[in-house]
C-alpha cells in the first residue's frame, strides 16, 4: 500500500536525483538470469538507437547474481552509460523510483507472480512486462505483454510508452484499476474459501 502516484514536483525531485533530470525507465528485481537482464539492456540499446531520446534505464537490484553474459551485454552497449545501477535501495526510494519512472520494464523469463507488476499499477506507472507464466494473469489488459524472448518487441514497447501519451495514460488507468484487485486482505479472504472448502 506504500506504493502511490507522485506528484510532478516530487517525479521532478526524483529525477534531477536518480537520472540527471531525464525520464528514465525501471526494472525492479534481483539480477539474475531468468529476469532476462541481458534481453532489456538489448532493447534498451535498441530504444536509444531508434528513438534518439534522452531516457535511461535503472536497474534496482542486488547484482549478487551477475553472469559473464550480462557484463558482456552491457559493454557491447552502445548507450551503457545511460544504464544506472542503483543496488539495494530503501523503501522510501524505491517508492520515488518506481512513481517517478515512464515505465517499468518487468519481463522475466518466469516468475511465480510478478509483485513489481503490481507495485507499479499502484504508482500510476504504465508497465511492459512478459507474455509467460503468471505475468499476463497478473497484468491483464492494463499491461504492454510482449514476446520475452524478442528483443525487438521489448524495444517496441519502450518507445511505444516513451512517445505515446494517450497510451500511457490509458494503461496507467486501467493499472489502477487492477491493482486493486490484488490485496493482501483479498489473498486472506481466497485462502480461508479455499481452507473451508476442503474441510466440508
């Protein structure tokens, strides 16, 4: 429930912050493989190269698990340095992060659930996240669903939500909207139906 909209001064704030005062887009997670870290720098790469415009790309994460093939695709980029680690953040700026990003790029290779999905719904950030496992459950229609494994579609979805604001606002509504179906009081409730089923 932490996780809200910013306003435009603090999105601002943020920004001058974490991104030189350019609009940035998120990724929230660990860094690891089956978070396809190596595909989004690829993309985002791509986004730069197509578009011409002055975003960057943070990652929030511990880079506890780092491969050799992400250090190589980010040093094959051609715009790494407009990618910003920021390692472990706390939770006050991890809110900011997310609420004052242009999108959250969230399209891993499999995920159980996918709670960064979420979290961004919540802070009126529209997201692209991955057309697998619980991804497209969690994201209905309120989501940019792409082939994970296609670099090109990832780097579509970037620009789409960089240059197109009727978009941006549509899903950022229907985000909102979504969220609230997912609560922890929600959760409570299923489980005890599930609980009471089983016992009569």
């Amino acid at each position: 429930n932490r996780f809200t909209s910013l306003s435009a001064e603090r999105k601002g704030e943020v920004k001058k912050k974490w991104s030189t005062d350019v609009p940035y887009f998120i990724y929230v997670g660990s860094i690891h493989q089956r978070k396809n870290i190596e595909r989004m720098l690829k993309a985002f790469d791509a986004f730069k190269k197509s578009s011409g415009l002055p975003n960057k790309f943070v990652l929030v994460g511990n880079k506890k698990w780092w491969t050799s093939g992400m250090e190589q695709a980010l040093n094959s980029m051609q715009f790494k340095n407009d990618v910003i680690f920021t390692g472990r953040v706390s939770d006050e700026d991890l809110n900011d992060l997310m609420g004052a990003a242009e999108a959250n790029v969230y399209v891993s290779t499999f995920e159980g659930f996918g709670i960064p999905i979420i979290e961004a719904f919540q802070s009126g950030v529209p997201v692209i996240t991955s057309n697998t496992t619980s991804m497209p459950e969690i994201a209905g229609d309120a989501a940019l669903v792409v082939n994970h494994f296609e670099v090109d579609a990832i780097s579509e979805a970037m620009l789409q939500l960089a240059t197109k604001e009727k978009l941006r606002e549509q899903l950022i509504a229907k985000g909102k909207i979504r969220a609230t179906q997912f609560t922890w009081q929600r959760t409570a409730d299923l489980l005890w139906q599930s609980i009471e089923k089983s016992i009569s």
